[in-house]
C-alpha cells in the first residue's frame, strides 16, 4: 500500500493510494452501506449509519460517531457514476435527516461551503487498485489540514477492512 499527495488549489484536496485490492472489492467498500459502516471515519470513530441511493440523482446519508459519541452526519447527491472506476457526488454537512447543515454546527471555523464535490477514481494497477480521491471546496489551512488527516485515517481503516474480505462477501 502506497500513498502520494498531488500538489493541489487551495481548496482541494487530492489523495492517491494504492490499495492491495481488486478493483471491484474497492467500488463495493465505496458502494454497499453495511461495508461502508466498517471504514467510514477516522480512528477511533465508527460509522453506526450508511445509506446509499447508487444512481445519478440519488443520495447518500453517512454517520461517523466520534469516540465520545458525538454524532457527524454527512450527505451528498450522485452526479456521475461509471462502474468500477468512477464516482462524482457532493459532499455536505447535514443532520440526521439528510437536510444540509452549516459547518460551524460541528464546531468547524471558517468558510465552508454548502456542498463540496467529491471525486474518487478507481484504476487497476499491476494487480491492486489505485485510487485516488479529490475533495474540492475545503477551506485552505487548518481545516484542509485536518480534513486531510481524517481521509487518511479512513483510508488506512479501509485498507484493514479490504485485507479482511473477498470479492463475494462482507
């Protein structure tokens, strides 16, 4: 497993990982909410709530619970899908209810939009998967910083959960 960070806008964030996956596992770990539960979220936080509308136009509604059990919820609208390589959606802060929320609701400062896109690509390469997420609207210093941290922090649990599983199952 390896990973690079792209020189980006200040406002985007590009992360590109290697994952020692198939390419079709990955989609599924991005695409089945009872797999997405197992990674979503920095250490030390779980993921009690994922659900996914996989279409153009639909919506997903995902939960991360911080160790002291505060609630983060997050949503976004599917704009582009082509399986296996390529996801397009928003990202918003909401409530439990899907409804968009300011990010000053969680405590975060500065100037968060309301929506955020999000773009992951899932590529083979030489027999794993390389994958590489760009998130874009974040406000530049500390808050990208974090948002950054936090992504690689999934993404380390997403390779644990990956090396745990095959194709077919959970």
């Amino acid at each position: 497993m390896t990973e690079k960070n792209q020189n980006a806008g200040e406002r985007e964030l590009i992360i590109t990982r290697i994952f020692d996956a198939p390419r079709e596992l990955l989609w599924k770990a991005w695409t089945d909410p009872e797999r997405v539960k197992h990674w979503w979220g920095p250490k030390g936080f779980t993921s009690p709530v994922s659900k996914i509308d996989l279409r153009v136009g639909g919506v997903y509604l995902n939960c991360m619970r911080s160790p002291d059990g505060q609630d983060h919820w997050s949503t976004g609208i599917y704009r582009e899908i082509i399986e296996p390589e390529r996801i397009v959606c928003t990202d918003s802060f909401s409530d439990s209810e899907g409804n968009v929320i300011q990010a000053s609701n969680y405590g975060m400062s500065g100037e968060w939009p309301l929506e955020l896109l999000v773009t992951i690509t899932f590529e083979e390469y030489k027999g794993k998967t390389m994958m590489t997420l760009q998130h874009v609207g974040i406000p530049a210093g500390e808050n990208r910083d974090l948002t950054e941290a936090g992504w690689k922090e999934s993404f380390d649990k997403l390779a644990e959960y990956l090396a745990k599983v095959e194709v077919g199952k959970n």
